[in-house]
C-alpha cells in the first residue's frame, strides 16, 4: 500500500479537486483507493457526499463517524490508542474517511507532543503517528492499493503529523508568483519536517513498533490551470510555468537538470491540466468526476469532447504517477470485437 499526500504551502489552487479526481480515476482502473481527508475545511468531503449525508455525519444521527472520531480517545482525551476509522463506501473500489472541521482542534496537541517525542514518551509517539496509525488501518480493512491525503496549505503541526503518515508527496501548483512562492518554502518545511522526525525515532523506546519511516518522497508535480486567479494577467503565467521545472528541483533538492527542461519534457510534471469550466459546477451539481458527465447531466455538445478529454488527462496522469510510486494498474480489459 502506498500513500499519497497532495501537497503545497498555497491554497486555493485546486488540489482537492485534483485529489477528487485521481481518486475516481484510479477506482475505475481497478486500484482500491481510500481517500481520508485531513483538512479541516473538509472540502474533499463535501464533494464526495450529498449534503442531506454531510448533515448526519456532522450534525445529526450519523455522528462520530469522522476522521476526529478515531482519533480523539487519544488526541482529546490522551486515552488508549486511535478508533478504527469510519469508512465512507463511494465506489466498489473507493472509499472515504470522512474530514471534520473539529480537526483543527488537536493542532496544539500534536505541536506539543512533537517537541515531548525528543525525550522518548511513549505516548507523545502514540499521538504523533496517530493520523499515520488511522490511515493504516483504513487501509487494512478496504484492502486498499492506495490511500490519498488531503490536507490544507499550513505548514503547521497536524499537517506535519499527516504528512509522516504519507510514503510519497504529489505538489500541485500554479504557473503564478504565488504558487512559485510557496513551492520554495513547501521544500525547506518537508525537509525539517523528515529530519526532525528522524531525529525523534532515533528516540523512541524499542517496546514501540511500526513507526512510520517519514519518508515523504516527492511524486513529481501537477501544474494546474492559471486562470483559477481571474485577477492575474494570462500572458504572466507562461514566464511562470518555465520556472517550474528549474524550482521544483531546487525546493526538493534534485539534482539541476544540465538542460534547460520545459514543462512538456520534465520527467517530474506528471500531468498539466486544463480549466474545466462550466462543467465543474455540472459535476458538482451531478455528485460526480467531470468524466463521469453524461447527456442527462447537462454535458451536451462541445461538452461531450471536453468530458473525454478530461478522462484521457485523468487517465495519464493516474498511470504515470502509479508508475511513479510503484502501485500496479490492472490492465484494461480486452475489447471484445463483434465480427460479421
Ligand atoms: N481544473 C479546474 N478547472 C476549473 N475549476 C477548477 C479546477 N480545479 C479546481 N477548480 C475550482 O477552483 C476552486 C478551488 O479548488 P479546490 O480544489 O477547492 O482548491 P484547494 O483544495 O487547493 O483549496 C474550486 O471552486 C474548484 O471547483
Ligand atoms: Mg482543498
């Protein structure tokens, strides 16, 4: 099982709509996914179920069932050890843990029980690798290929947390200033982040198995489409998208390419995605991945081209990260050709 954490310290640039996707994407190539969601704007969430659910789950008789509820015993109540998770079925091959906005309470929790890992606590090492221990077992009882982590863009403490829960980190980012900006300061933080946790299991007590190692690889990145900002000039983001391949090696430490390397042929751009339009709000409004759409939901006409561009896109950038991590698509099945 290999887990997946989208990542970068700007917002707002669309990585949960991408997490969406890829998850709907690989489900339908046959890899189990769960997707848990760790931010708690609870945004993936919302896009994976109605608000008639969304209402029980947070409000009403279906309570308990959130990513907070596996933690708390342990996180609220410094009791025990995490719950297993409750998980959202969306697909025969995909399901959810669920987020909730009463995540960013344990923040101040997990910031001080990261500095208490250094004197070898046990249970500051328990609440530590508590998101890593639910994502486990998640995995476990999906029998799950892969797990996809969402998470906001603070660099703060349960971000930390659930980025040690993750082998691999996907940087979404946009050809703008801002998106540059915060790429340059996303790969000073992942490496803190990997050598303070190196530093803490150097110290952990051996009676404590199955830490995780922290590893947080860079996946490679997704550049996602400029005209997200409306309020930014559109012959700006070229210039911005050429730098990407140079700063993307600089903020993870790869080594310089000895060529000038364009988005087109770097081998870390797993995919350059386009402005899907109208059809996001269709897709919102149908409960289902824009390559879902279909005639009945509104996807009509020059729709009917985009909706296929957008699965071959999601398709590519699915097997290519895949091949990148090491998870195993199934092939697709064999067409059958009617003769006669
Ligand atoms: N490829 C896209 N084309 C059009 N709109 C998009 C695309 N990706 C995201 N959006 C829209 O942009 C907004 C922010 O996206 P979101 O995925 O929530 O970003 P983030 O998780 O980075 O905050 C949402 O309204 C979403 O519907
Ligand atoms: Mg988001």
């Amino acid at each position: 099982m290999t887990s997946i954490a989208l990542f970068n310290t700007k917002g707002g640039v669309g990585r949960t709509t991408l997490l969406y996707h890829l998850a709907w994407m690989y489900a339908e190539l046959g890899v189990r996914v769960v997707a848990v969601d760790l931010d708690p704007q609870s945004n993936l969430t919302s896009s994976f179920l109605s608000e008639e659910r969304l209402d029980e789950l947070w409000m009403g008789p279906a309570r308990g069932q959130t990513i907070v509820d596996a933690v708390s015993p342990l996180l609220e109540e410094g009791i025990g050890d995490v719950r297993e998770p409750h998980l959202e079925t969306v697909s025969r091959n995909l399901a959810l843990v669920p987020g909730d906005l009463a995540l960013a309470r344990v923040e101040d929790e997990l910031s001080a029980q990261w500095s208490s890992c250094l004197s070898g606590t046990p249970k500051a090492f328990r609440i530590t690798t508590a998101l890593h221990r639910v994502v486990q077992l998640a995995a476990a009882r999906f029998r799950a290929d892969l797990v996809l982590l969402d998470v906001g863009p603070n660099p703060g403490a349960l971000n930390r947390c659930a980025l040690i829960a993750a082998n691999q980190v996907v940087v979404p980012l946009v050809p703008d200033l801002y998106s540059l900006q915060g790429l340059r300061n996303l790969g000073p933080t992942l490496q803190k982040w990997r050598n303070g946790w190196t530093e803490r299991i150097e110290k952990a007590p051996a009676s404590l198995t199955g830490l995780p190692s922290g590893t947080m690889a860079p996946a490679g990145y997704v550049v996602l489409p400029h005209a997200l900002r409306p309020s930014r000039p559109v012959t700006a983001y070229l210039r911005w998208a050429e730098r990407i391949p140079a700063e993307y090696r600089l903020a993870m430490k790869l080594d310089p390419s000895p060529e000038v390397i364009s988005l087109a042929n770097d081998l870390h751009c797993l995919a350059q995605l386009t402005h899907y339009r109208s059809l996001v709000p269709l897709a919102m409004e149908a409960g289902k991945p824009i390559f879902h759409l279909r005639p009945a939901d509104g996807a009509i006409g020059a729709h009917v081209a985009a909706v296929s561009e957008c699965a071959a896109d999601f398709r590519t950038l699915a097997r290519r990260l895949a091949d990148r991590v090491g998870i195993d698509v199934p092939p697709p099945p064999p067409r059958l050709t009617v003769f006669g």
